[in-house]
C-alpha cells in the first residue's frame, strides 16, 4: 500500500539507466513493493494469474546484443501484468540499419511502444537513449557498464533470503576486475551497514576505484584469494570466470577449478549460508550444491520476473494508475 | 461437460512427453474434449473469439532447433485462450549458453512461465525436463524420438473426419522406416480395432520392433511396395521421403516419384478414402489432388491448434478452473 | 463513427495487395476513421489504453525477409488494440521449407490465424496470397512493387499535417526512379487536386509509366535536379538514394551529398513546409532539421501505427463488430 505509493513517486514515468541514479529509500521502496509480486512460495509457482494492471501497454525490448535470459525475464514480468511486449532478440536479424542512429532508432520505436528495455554492447548506450526517449528506458545491460535491474533482484534475493540487509558479511567469488554485476551489487550494498569480502586470483581483483570507494566507506573486510581465508559469510555471490581473461590457458584451468565450489568448500561456512550466482553457470557451482537450503540461485533468477514486475508496473503507473494500491 | 471433467482429471498439471503415456481413456476424452475448441466449420474460420480461459498465463517456448509449423500452432492456440507466449524460436538465436545443462535451463525458464514446450534435436530431451521442472513440459518433437502432439491431432483428425476409429483401414505410405509421425500414430493406433497397411520402398520399411508390436496385436495388414497393391483404405497417410535416406541420388529420384500421389493414382481408393499428409509437402501430393473432398491434410494443420488448445486448456485448468466446464 | 460504417463496408474482410486497388472514397474512409485512435497529442504519447477491440484475434507476420520497422509497427497496433500476433520475422530462422510453396504456407498459416501480413521479396506475392487465403492478407511489401500500409500513413500524415490534401504542392527529391515510397503515393495522389514536383538526380528520374501517367491527369509539376529549382512547396517528401543504383561509388558520393537537406536549403521554402521521409535515413536529412517544426519524419512513424490500427480494426470487424462505432 504505502510502500506502491512511495516507490510509485519515485519509479513513475522514469527510466532506469544505473541503480546508482536511486537513493536508498527509493530502493527499499521497490524492493518492498516486489514482494507483493512474488508468484513463488517456497519455490513453487503459484497459477493464481495477477490482476492484469498494464493491459493494453505495450513494452518494446530492443536487444542489440542477444541476453536470453534478460529478455524472457522482462517478457514474462510485462506478460504477466497483462501487457504485451515487441522488438527484436538480436540485431543480426533486425533491419534496423547500421547506418541509423540509435538516436533516430530510439524515437520510431518509442512510438510503438511505452517503455523501452534496451540492450546494448555500448557502455553509455541507456543514458543517451534515456535522454532522448520521452518513454523510460529501461537499461537491460550496457557493455560492461550498468545493468540495473540485476542489481534489484540481486538485493531482493538477499533481503528476502536473509531477512533483512544491515548487518550481513556478503563475500563476492570469481571474476572481481570485470564482474559488471559484482561492481554494481556491491556499490548498491554501500548503502547499508554490510561487511564486504573479496575472493579471487590476483589478476582479476577489484578494480582500484572501487575498492577505494569501499574502503572510505569502511566496507571493505577481506580480499583474499581463498575461499576458506574469507572468515564468516552470511551470503557468498559466486560469479564465472571468463577464459576470454586469461592470455594462457593453462592459467585459466587452474584458476577455474580453484575458484568452484562444492559441499566440501562450503562445509565451513554452516548451514546458514546463502549462495547466489547470475547464472549461467558453467562449473563454479557443483551441482550438488543445487539442494542444499542455502542454494537460492534459482529463486534468484525467478526474483528476476518478480523484481521487473514491480518495475514495470511502477512505471507505467499500472496498479497505482489503477487506483488499486 | 464430462468430457472436460474426465479430461481434466487425466491432463491438468501433467507434462506430454509420449503419446504411450496415456491411455485409450486419456486420448479419447482429449479428443472429445477437443471438439469444443474447433473453430472451423466446413473449413471456415469462424471469427468468434473464445472465452479467454487462459488470461494472464504464459507458455514459454524452448525450441533449441527451428520447427515453424510446431511452434506457430502452439502459439495460435496459447494465444487465442487469452494467454500469452514467450521463448525463442532457434537455438543459434538465443544466448542459452552451451556450457549450461538443459536441466539448468528448465529451471531457469520455468521461473518464467507456466508450461514448457520443448523442442530438440537430443531424443530422451523432453523426458528429462518434465523430470526435473515443476510446470508441466509438453513435448514438441524431441530428435527422431516422439511428438506426440502430432498424434493427438492426426487421430482427431482421421475421428472427425471418419466418425469413428474402430474398423477403419488405415495405410501409411513413404518413409515407413525413419518417419516419426508414422511410427507413434501407428502405436497408438493400437488402441483401436483398426487393419494398417504399410506402402513404401523396401528399403524404408517398417522397424522390426515396431512391426513385431503391430503384429502380436494382430493389426499388421499388407505391407507393399505399390499402392495399387494395398487394397481397400480409408484413410492414406502420406508422408515425405527425405533425399539424405539414399546414398545414391538417382535411387532417391525413381522412389520420389514412386511415392506420389495424383488424382490416377487414387482414383481406384474410392471418394470416401482420407487423406493426410504431415506437411509440409514438396510434391509427395499433386497439387490436383487439393479439391477432393478427402484431401484434409489443411485441416489436419488446422486441427494443430484445435487439439493443442484443449491440451493447454486441460493441463493449464483453463476451463475447468474456471468453473465454467 | 459515419466514418467507422462506411470505411467499415469497404474494409471488413478484405485483403489490402496494393493502394491502387481502393478507391478515393475508401482512402478517405479509412483516414477519417484513423483519427480516432491517434494516441499522440502534439507528439506526446497518451498512455491511455484504448478499448481492446481485438481480443482473441491473432495477427500472423510472416517476414521472408526482414523488415523490423514494419512489422513492429503492425505489432504494436495489432497488440494495442488487445489482439495478439505470431510468426516469424526473417525466413533465415523459420523452418518453412523451400521446397514448399507460398500458396501451401498460406493454407497452412490462415489455420493459425484471422489476417495475415506478409512481407516477401517477390513481386506479386501478396496479390497471390490474398488469392489463396480464406483471411485477408496485408501487404507489407513484396519486392519493389506495393507497400499499400506506407501509403495510406504517409497520405493520413500530409492530410493531418496540412489540414487537406487538394490543393497542395508535393516535392519528391531523392530516388525517383527505384522508389516503391514514391511511385505508390505519387500513384495516390492522383485523387486529389495536387501539384506534384520531383528533384532528383538524371539517373533516378521518374519511370516513363509514371511520368505518362502524371502527365495525362495534369498533376506533373517540375522535374528538376535542385531543390532550388522546385519553386514553392507545402509537402518536401525525402528518400533515400540507395548505394547499389551507382556503378560508380564516386557518382553515388556527389549525388548523396547534392540531394542532402539541411536548414539552409531549406530556409527559402518557409516555415510551413512539411518534411516527411520514410525512415530509416542515412544523412539525407541533417540532425539539425530535426527540431524544425515541419519535421514531421517521426511523426509520419508514429502514425504507422495509428493507420494500421485503424485498418486491422475495420478489416477483422472490431469496433465496428464490437457494436461499438
């Protein structure tokens, strides 16, 4: 109730280019409002349909780059709320010209449509597109720079998990240099009181700004390359290493295998621990591990649909437009 | 009314992976079920919208190899219940990584949506994701293995337009050997007090299994080489000769020709002979042939949607949940 | 409402091959009855949804070769008007056969819907196909022949823009020769009390039929190689000059840039003059033209929208069949 009138103000009408354009308030407020969204308890999915606040609204999903799971994700969230989606999954077979401006390419299809979620290998490609559309544009990932709805779901998945985020030692694992969504998490969490820990090879540690953002905000605990040197965790986030990072192959075998974990690597860590990863995973994740009650990493991608539900429906002013918060 | 209530008991929440699965009962109460959803009279389309039993429900699409007929009639049929669709249409199009498990993607994809239909070139595929998701999977085509929707409408289609199934004499001509379509109808025809008779080169004849099957249930009738030599028939079933079969060409061209079907070759059957063919056709049916009054292999197609709707509807608890059966 | 009956008679049912097929009438029918689901006002998109007069209707696009702006144009209207749409947008990844022919794919096609759009790049296909199908089929471009959709919004897009359309001067500078955009609403024009200009270079001049045609109604105006020399224009309607017409790139260089608008050139027209251009451009129309009040190339997209809403609606009877005009 409140919290649809709160998060209302702050999300209505507006694009969403990086989590770091919203203050705190304004993320618990669409965090709280998701919860009113969630089909799932316990992991099973309800069929009770929701009340189909954006019927008649169109979502566009221009996908330069293809991002299947970014993309299905958005589509059942609009879906769901009674929407319709169009646009295309891969530039390889769109015709919209290379010889078009994103610009020129943003202002036809903002007429068919009343958002926008744009993927984009870019960096920079949302905000230009942000600043053009006079619809939201919702980032679904620019290059290597923001992608802000994971980050959401990312901080829903913890919140609903853990119960509440103040308090938490949240320990990152695998890629820390290029991981876009271990920088974007992590600066998302400096809004609250959480201890941070570091777990990766030396050649794919933070990157320096970051961790001096992190460090004057007295939120930076251990950076180590070992798992079992990171000290308690309440929450560990595994993320893949890419081979593309690694100049010797040999280098990458050694440091992949290093950098997975199984039930005998998080024994330590107690029963309360909560794994999250991206998806998809290749090895860094034993599939043991899937049933273990800490393994939420599927719940966390079912968050995805729950999280952009709530972002849509904000948005486009669906239930609050409705009347009906 | 019964039809539904009975149906519904087989069919609601139970993923499709092979026509073997269900039992006479099971497909008969689909097949009863079905005609309700049939939106052609005569072979008119009727413009009437149906009640929108499946608002707010979504079908997601996984077909890791295109098949455009398959995935058109799953739509149409999701679609005109009120609900909506999303997936991918083609493997090389979506960014499901190949280092992950199918068994990761179904638990990623059934966060999105209701049901699953699944197409893919692996056999045993569609068995192992209705294992593993928590919404039922229907399977649409797994390698050379089963697709039993398309059994389901053949024999809806050979019901309506025969009256009944006991007592007809069915004869399958073509590719006897590789065709998947001839080998699960042919099973399930088993159900049934039916004569099959088999017409093809010797080189594509019926597996031995199946043949052994066919005739322990004593309904192995000729199996021929000519079409002028299988006797009385009411209903033919064509189906495509596939060049990559014959290793040498030529072979390929003396067995195509042998194979079709024109108004000459039919006229001794009778008018009262069925004919249907999977389609797509490349010239196994004349195109002459196209204005008999047996000639319903279009509305066989159109039967696709029919038959898959009351299968979405029944598995889904459109109707029956509803309360409106 | 009038409007909506009469247009209604003319369209309810039909197929839409080319724009030359409907009389000044119906074109002014369909116009009329296009205002009322314009969703912009002054180039701000309402967010109101409109009735949802096609529920349950499903829209099949079958794009045999790409053409994204199209048919996400169709898209949006079908969906916004609560229908719902299927098919495939490039031939490259849909499994129809080419062994198969356009005449069975429609057969097979209309099964799975109530009207078909179709983009193909032979001419004469969709006069063919609207032949074969037993639902209308819209023309969404066969080769360089007709694209009737572009037609109609680029004349409901002058007529909203100028207040009428007798009486007005329309320049038509770029390819004159090749341009399926010209000829067809050259062609179009030809109903009304118009004064048509071409400026263009010496080897894309108008085709002798068309010159012929022009000529014997009393509609051609100048034919020059300046805008300069135009003389006084309402409507300036920009193409773009393609490349591939140029056996020599060095001749393609100097003509793209002589037939380049930008403020400059266009400050001795005036300020009422109306800039269109099909989209997408290249550099025909400097990003500076953008913000001139007559720059109405986005607003001619848009309203490919509202045009196509328009007829999808009068051809399957929606409003009008809703009771409701």
């Amino acid at each position: 109730m409140a919290d649809h009138v709160h998060a209302g103000k702050a999300f209505f009408g507006r694009s969403v280019v990086s989590a770091e354009d919203f203050t705190k308030d304004e993320i618990l407020a669409l965090l709280d409002a998701a919860r009113s969204y969630d089909r799932f308890e316990d992991g099973t999915p309800s069929f009770q349909p929701v009340p189909a606040t954006l019927q008649g609204r169109v979502l566009g999903l221009l996908f330069f780059e293809p991002s299947t799971r970014t993309r299905l994700s958005f589509e059942s969230a609009m879906l769901r709320l009674g929407g319709s989606v169009l646009g295309f999954a891969d530039a390889r077979i769109s015709s919209f010209s290379k010889g078009e401006t994103l610009v020129d390419t943003i202002r036809v299809v903002e007429g068919y449509c009343d958002a926008i979620v744009l993927r984009h290998p870019k960096e920079g490609a949302a905000r230009l597109a942000a600043e053009v559309a006079r619809v939201p544009v919702l980032n679904g990932g620019d290059g290597s720079n923001q992608h802000p709805t994971q980050t959401f779901l990312d901080l829903y998945t913890i919140r609903e998990a853990a119960g509440q985020l103040d308090g938490l030692k949240v320990g990152f694992m695998g890629d820390l240099r290029y991981g876009r969504t271990v920088h974007s998490l992590a600066s998302a969490l400096l809004h609250f009181d959480v201890d941070l820990k570091f777990i990766g090879p030396e050649n794919l540690r933070l990157p320096s700004d970051l961790r001096g953002q992190l460090k004057q905000a007295g939120r930076l605990g251990a950076e180590v390359t070992q798992l079992a040197d990171a000290g308690d965790l309440d929450v560990l986030y595994v993320t893949r290493i890419q081979k593309e990072r690694f100049p010797d192959p040999m280098d990458y075998e050694r440091v992949r295998n290093a950098y997975r974990v199984d039930r005998e690597a998080l024994a330590p860590l107690g029963e309360n621990l909560k794994i999250l990863h991206p998806l998809p995973r290749v090895n860094e994740v034993a599939t043991e591990v899937d049933d273990l009650p800490g393994a939420i990493y599927f719940q966390q991608s079912r968050n995805g649909v729950t999280v952009r539900m709530a972002l849509l429906d904000l948005i486009l002013g669906g239930r609050a437009g409705a009347g009906a918060s």
